[in-house]
C-alpha cells in the first residue's frame, strides 16, 4: 500500500513535468512561427517547433496515463470501492534508519516468518517428548472393598470384630503393578522420525533466518544508495534549468537555434522526471526497509 502511494505522487510528479514541457514547448512553437512569418527565421525552425512540441505533448498523454494506472493500482491496494484513488500531495519523510545491528534483531524478534517456523520447531519437540513417554514404565494401583461381613450381627450369634472393619473374613483388597515395556519397535520408529523432523524444523529456521538478514541487508543498503544519490539528482536539475535559461534566452535573441533550445529543453524535462523517479525510488526502499525489519508490527 505504502508503495502504492508513493507510486501516485510520482507519477504525477512526471505528469507536471510534462505538461510543463509542453508548454514551454507551445510558446516557443508561437515564437518559432511568428520568426518565419516575419522572415526573421527560416522555415526549419517551425518544423522543429512543431516536431518537439508533438514529443512533448506524446509524452503527457503517457504521463496520464500512468497516473491513472496508479490511482487505479492504489485503489486495489486499499480495497477503495472506486476504481481510482488519489493520493495527497504530502512531502516525504525520510524517518532516520537504525543501525544495521538493531534492524536485523528487531526483524528477527517480530518477522512472523520466523515467529511460525519457531512455533513448529516447538511444536515437534513437544510431540517427540510425547512419544519418547509411550516407553516409560506404567504404574497400575487397583482396591476394592466390600461390605459382606460388616457390622450386622451374624445368625448364629456375636458381632464381627470392630463393627466388620477388621473382620476374620477379609473384606478389602489391593492390587499394585508395575508394567515396563522392554522392546516396542514400532514407538522407537515414530520417536526416531518425530527425531529427524526435528531437524528439518532447525533447518527451516536456518534459512528463513537468513531470507530475512538478506533481505534486511539488500534493503537497508537500497535506502542508503537511494538516499546518496537524491542530492546529485537535485544538483542535475539546477544545472539542466540553468541551461535551458540559457537556451531559451539565446533563442529569443536570435543567436541560438530551435535544436539547442530543443537540447536543452530534453536535457531538463528528463533532469525533472529522474528526480521524481529518484524520489519514489527513495520512499519505495524506506517502505521496503520498513517491511523487512516488521516495522509497526
């Protein structure tokens, strides 16, 4: 979802970029046309104009495009009844990243991957112990008592001896046995077994713990590479604005060409696009970096 969002703001990022580009695009087409019209220019440079200005306009017809893939793609995610969903144009917050140390423990006290293969380890363990106990020895208590020579007073006469309880007849009885299996092949087969899952279950553990440093490591080292290179995208935007300053300026005098201004213009709608895509990228790897190391969970 968090992808998804950030997805909508670039693209419409790119979609102001291109709509600008055309029309910058348009005015120097005007300019261009008025030149040839006045003789001051020749022909070429409308054609030029004209061309440049067909690009451009392609060019923001995709962009829409692409912004209502996103919104649509946004929708999905959230489970929006609409079949689109706009984002809101919020900055985005580069949250400060903990050491790489940290990251992988949290992700490995709260990655749910983990937490389940964890759980069946245990899971094995206890049913192992429960078949290990079918081999312990059974120990069997049985008593009964009866009431036959109690303390009602016999036909021929006198009374049984402490009103029956302790009678010349016995009237209780109690049985202890002790049974010990010796050889029960087919117990010793389903331990061994519960055994040897066992260490499959250690195994799974093993490599979904690694899946998750890997995956920590790779995203933790996006977001710094996406984070590095913010500012050089920055610093190619100023540098293809100022050009194109200089561009379109020469032009208006009539010592630059509609190719060098058409150049320039290229050079700075692609600078303003590559920021934006910079930008997702950098929003894009935090969220993945997010996920990675169960973050809000």
């Amino acid at each position: 979802m968090e992808e998804s969002f950030f997805a909508v703001q670039a693209a419409k990022a790119i979609l102001k970029a291109s709509e600008d580009a055309y029309q910058r695009a348009s005015v120097h087409r005007d300019f261009a046309k008025a030149g040839v019209k006045s003789g001051l220019r020749s022909p070429i440079e409308l054609t030029r104009a004209e061309a440049d200005l067909s690009r451009f306009d392609t060019g923001r017809i995709r962009a829409r495009g692409g912004v209502s893939a996103a919104q649509a793609v946004l929708a999905a995610a959230v489970g929006a009844s609409e079949p689109t969903l706009d984002a809101a144009e919020a900055p985005f917050s580069q949250a400060d990243l903990p050491s790489l140390s940290s990251a992988i423990q949290r992700a490995t006290d709260k990655d749910p991957r983990l937490q389940e293969a964890i759980g069946r380890l245990r899971a094995q363990e206890l049913q192992t112990r429960a078949v290990g106990a079918l081999m312990r020895p059974d120990i069997q208590l049985s008593a009964s008592v009866s009431s036959r020579a109690g303390g009602t007073l016999a036909n021929g006469g006198g009374s049984a001896s402490g009103d029956g309880y302790v009678p010349n007849i016995p009237n209780w009885d109690a049985v202890l046995v002790l049974s010990l299996p010796l050889i029960d092949p087919t117990v010793t087969a389903r331990e061994r077994s519960s055994r040897s899952a066992e260490e499959v279950r250690r195994a799974e553990i093993g490599i979904v713990r690694q899946h998750l440093v890997a995956a920590v490591e790779q995203s933790y080292v996006g977001v710094a590479v996406a984070r590095e290179a913010l500012p050089s995208l920055e610093h190619e935007l100023d540098a293809a604005r100022a050009n194109y300053a200089q561009a379109d300026a020469r032009f208006r005098a009539g010592l630059g060409t509609s190719v060098e201004l058409a150049d320039a213009e290229a050079l700075r709608t692609d600078a303003e696009i590559r920021l934006a895509v910079g930008t997702f990228d950098l929003a894009r790897a935090r969220a993945a970096f997010g996920r990675a190391i169960a973050e809000g969970l």
